[in-house]
C-alpha cells in the first residue's frame, strides 16, 4: 500500500519557521521525484519546490530564498523547510511522489499551515 504522511504543520507567526515533513512507505523512495504543492482558500493547488532523484531542486519565485526543499533516502522522507513565512504562505501543504517516466504519482493528504499574528 503506496501511502504518503505529512506533518509539521501548524500556526506561525509572521517571520517564523516551519519545517514539513513527508514519510512515504510502499514506494521505492529513492528513485521518485519528490514535490511539495500548496493550496490557499479559493485558490489552485501549486507547485511549491521540485526535489529529483539526484537532489536537483526547484522553487517557485514566490518562495525563493525562502524556503528549501531536501530528501533522506535512508527514512524515505522529504522535508521542507519554510523561512520567514509570510500571510500569504497560509495554505494546505501537499506533498506528491512521481514515479520515473511519470507512470504512477501519489499524494499525501495535505497538512495546514497558518502564518497570522
């Protein structure tokens, strides 16, 4: 059973910092394209930052220097760690593993994250 499992969410203050994280189980961690998306009230999910399986990384201008994705092949875990959160960081964090040649793709089920004063 391919099951992804975020946590670390929570309620922050404007300027704090979150750490994400996603356990997966049931896939082949190693060899997967690993991302984090988000999704604000009325809005589209989004593509946050892109980890491959050579730890090639990829943000969104919006969160550019803000925010760094990582992997630990060895506890089939990807991280995201979030810096200097702004309001408009507040969303549900999803995280999603892409097979190689996209044949299947997972998701997890999301973990909220609130940055208000």
């Amino acid at each position: 059973q391919q099951q992804l499992v975020e946590s670390g969410g929570g309620l922050v203050q404007p300027g704090g910092s979150l750490r994400l994280s996603c356990a997966a189980s049931g896939i082949a961690f190693s060899v997967y394209v690993m991302e984090w998306y988000r999704q604000a009230p009325g809005k589209q999910r989004e593509l946050v930052a892109t980890i491959t399986r050579a730890s090639n990384t990829n943000y969104a201008d919006s969160v550019k220097g803000r925010f760094t994705i990582s992997r630990d092949n060895a506890k089939n875990t990807v991280y995201l760690q979030m810096n200097n959160l702004e309001p408009e960081d507040t969303a549900v964090y999803f995280c999603k593993a892409t097979s190689p040649g996209m044949l299947r793709n997972y998701w997890g089920q999301g973990t909220q994250v609130t940055v208000s004063s």
